[in-house]
C-alpha cells in the first residue's frame, strides 16, 4: 500500500478527489507495484513484456527453471473489489517435466498471515488433485506473497540466516532436525520493508531480492537510479518495468489505486480510532477501579488502625485508672488500721471513726 511507504511520489492527499489523481495516467507517473490490482496487471497482461517479466519472477521464487506455464485468472487482472488482495493461479511446468501450481497475492493487510498461508497453500493443493488420481500425481504448489508489512515469525530462536535483513523466507514442511517430508507445500513470503540495505549488494542478492527491491522502489523517482541498475542486470525486471511503464498510462488502473488507497486510509483511521476509544474505556475504568479499591483500602487500614489505637488508649487509661484506685486503696487500709490502735486505747470505734476520717462500719 502506497501510503505506508517511504516514497516522494504524491500521495492521495495531495489531490482534490479520485479524477484529479487519475489524471496522472498521462503524465508518465509510474503505478504503484504493490496496490494489488497494479502488481497483477504489470505481470499478466497479454503482452511480450509481462510474459517475460512473469516467469522472471516465478523462477526467481520458486529458484528452479520453469519450461512452459499458463494463467488461470481468478479474478479480472484489472477489477476493483475493495480488496483484500488479489491472486492468481499459474499452472506451470519445471524444465524437468514436473508440474506445479502457484498462486501469487500482493497483500497489504497485517494479522495472523502465516495461517492464511498455509489454508491457501492445502487449498490450492486440493483444487488441483482430481479425485481417484494417484499421490503421485499430486502436483508442487506454492503459494507465494508479497508482503508490505513485517511479518511477525512466531516459536523458537531464529538462525544465523533468519537474522539477516533477507526480505525473503521460505517455508516447506520438514522434521525438527531439518529433514524434508516431500516438498510438496511450498510458501514464499516478500516482506518489502525488510529490502532496505539490499541496494548495497545488487551483484549477490538473490533473484527474488532484487525483485523485491524492484517492487518496492519501482515508482519511487528517488530511487530511479538504483532500478536502471537492477533492470540493465537482468531481462525480466527490464521488461517488468516495461510493463509497468505499459499498465501505468491506463485511466482505469490510478482509479482502482485511488479507491484502494482511500479504503486502506479509512481502515487504518478505523483501527487508529478503535485503539484511542478503547485505551480512553481502560483508563476510565481503571481510574474508577483504582478509586474504588483505593477507597476500600482507606476504610479497612482506617479500621485496623482505629482498633489499634483504641486498644493503646485503652490500655494507657486502664493503667492510670488501676493505678489511681491503687493508691485510693492503700490509704483507706492505712486510715483503718490508725483507728484500730486509738480503739486499742480506749477509745469507742465511733470516736475511732471520726479520729482516722472513715466510715464507722470499716471498724465494727
């Protein structure tokens, strides 16, 4: 999608509406090869160019020569859908006589691709296998996406090779220790922005590198330089910029990258949206959970704290109280005790009484 990338043609913004961008048909402006309705048209229009710029492309993937082939549209090279990307099929046939079957997609959206990948790839295995035929009949399939986004590999620790900037992965099924079960399912991811770098190293990047860096910078005028390079090296860039060239003076085509454009734009505001409403929900809902249980917080230590202080002050005035009836106690048994001995002296407990300064009953 052309709005994500880092490159100095216009954007949509810089138009008044979809007449005004599609104007651009005439003024030799390049399409963008990653709006997928331009990356399938550029490779399977009729013409001398897209043939050759075809099986360029579909032998760089699949590394391996490729004798004859033929295309199995399913979907019209130029239409517009609103698109979550559009494919082909190619069935083809190597130059040692085995038989294969490709689909090529440019996908633009990012989720959990990988299993998409590996539906599409049994899917195109299944179509292709007549019921009642023998397993040996069942034909290589690869499925083979070009990727402007990152994907996020998931599980285990990456090699040597996986560490590289390479935009491309290859994936087949094997056993844990490497072995190949019988390369049947293949898949061939294109991340894009993993290209930058690779201009450095044109003479040793592989084939489908160099397409890489083709279909991210094609129609970047900043790069036209480091694309002169690429397509003097090699015949099926040469004409897929040919192509390109070809498919980039057709009306119809900058109408369906305006409205692709305008859908991916509305898409990611809708995400961007989503994401600002749902962080503002979780702050305002941890806020008054944190109130809450900040607010429970404060009666519980409040509690803990009043009964502790409760009982401290009980105890202080327990003490003092103790103390003072004490010591009320101990002068009234010292008050009976004086008037004990002025009876011992002849004298009457009334007389005894009112001496110490008690009550009469304490003596009788």
């Amino acid at each position: 999608m052309s709005f994500g990338d880092k490159n100095v043609r216009k954007g949509v913004r810089s138009f008044a509406d979809g007449k005004e961008y599609a104007a651009q048909a005439g003024t030799g402006a390049l399409l963008n090869p990653r709006v997928d309705t331009t990356f399938k048209a550029m490779l399977t229009r009729n013409t001398s160019e897209a043939k050759v710029a075809l099986k360029s492309f579909l032998e760089a993937a699949t590394e391996r020569k490729i004798a004859k082939w033929e295309l199995r549209p399913n979907d019209l090279p130029v239409s517009f859908v609103g698109q979550r990307g559009v494919s082909c099929d190619i069935s083809c046939e190597f130059d040692d006589g085995l038989a294969a079957d490709i689909e090529m997609q440019a996908f633009n959206q990012e989720y959990d691709y990988g299993k998409r990948a590996e539906y599409q790839v049994s899917r195109l295995e299944a179509t292709y296998l007549k019921r009642g035929e023998s397993w040996e009949k069942a034909p290589v399939v690869y499925q083979i996406s070009i990727l402007n986004f990152i994907y996020d590999f998931k599980g285990g620790a990456k090699s040597d090779e996986e560490k590289r900037p390479s935009p491309v992965s290859r994936f087949a099924m094997r056993t844990k220790d490497g072995k190949c079960l019988s390369n049947t399912l293949n898949i061939v991811f294109v991340e894009l922005p993993k290209v930058y770098g690779l201009e450095e190293s044109l003479d040793t990047n592989t084939a489908l590198e160099n397409w890489a860096i083709f279909l991210k910078d094609a129609d970047n005028p900043d790069k036209k330089d480091i694309i002169d390079k690429l397509t003097c090296k090699e015949k099926g860039l040469m004409e897929a910029q040919k192509s390109l060239s070809s498919v980039s003076t057709d009306m119809d085509l900058w109408w369906a990258e305006y409205r692709q454009e305008i859908y991916e734009r509305d898409r990611i505001s809708s995400i961007e949206a989503a994401t600002k409403k749902g962080l503002a929900k979780g702050y305002e809902e941890g806020l008054s959970k944190g109130m809450k249980e900040g607010i429970s917080k404060g009666i519980t230590e409040g509690i803990s704290k009043g009964m502790k202080e409760g009982i401290s002050k009980g105890i202080k005035e327990g003490i003092s109280k103790g103390m003072k009836e004490g010591r009320s106690e101990g002068i009234k048994e010292k008050a009976i005790s004086l008037a004990k001995k002025y009876m011992s002296m002849g004298h009457s407990a009334k007389e005894a009484a009112e001496f110490a300064e008690i009550d009469e009953s304490l003596l009788l």
